[in-house]
C-alpha cells in the first residue's frame, strides 16, 4: 500500500527524541558545571550545581516530550477544522 506524501511542516519525532533532548540539556549543564565550578565554594553551592546538572537534563528530555504533545494537539485542530466539511459532503 502506497501512501500520499505529507505536506504539512511538522515533524515527526522518534522514540529517541526525549534521550536526544536529555543528551543536549545534559551538555549544556555540564557546561555551565564547568564554567560555575571554582565559584562553589561551599557543599550547598556545590549541591546547586548537581541540581543545576540534572534540572538541565530533564528540561531536555521535557522539552522533545512538549513538542511532540503540541504536534498532536495542532494535528487534532486541524482534522477538527476540516471534518465539518466532511459532513456536508456526506450528508449533502
């Protein structure tokens, strides 16, 4: 079976897209862990950083999940839009 080529912009997201998110959040924390790192001083300071570390790596991984969410909310719109005219159709 031969299916018609999508035309809509979005993209499709993999099952890998959350680890990939993870992965780029989990980057930019240890970046900012090596930047701040000879300013923590302290345990709490230092304790921050780690919580700064992980906060990163979820809002990754959260970050891929959204976007997918939002790529099925407007998909669910616009098939909403378009099923009254389906209506006509079938009932005309």
């Amino acid at each position: 079976m031969v299916r018609p080529r999508r035309t809509d912009p979005l993209t499709r997201m993999g099952p890998w897209a959350p680890v990939a998110g993870a992965v780029l959040g989990l980057a930019a924390g240890l970046v900012a862990l090596f930047l701040l790192r000879s300013r923590a001083d302290a345990f709490g300071e230092g304790l921050a950083l780690v919580f700064l570390v992980v906060g990163l790596t979820m809002l990754g991984a959260a970050g891929a999940l959204l976007a997918d969410e939002v790529r099925l909310v407007r998909r669910g719109a616009r098939e909403a839009a378009v099923r009254p005219a389906w209506v006509e159709a079938t009932a005309g």
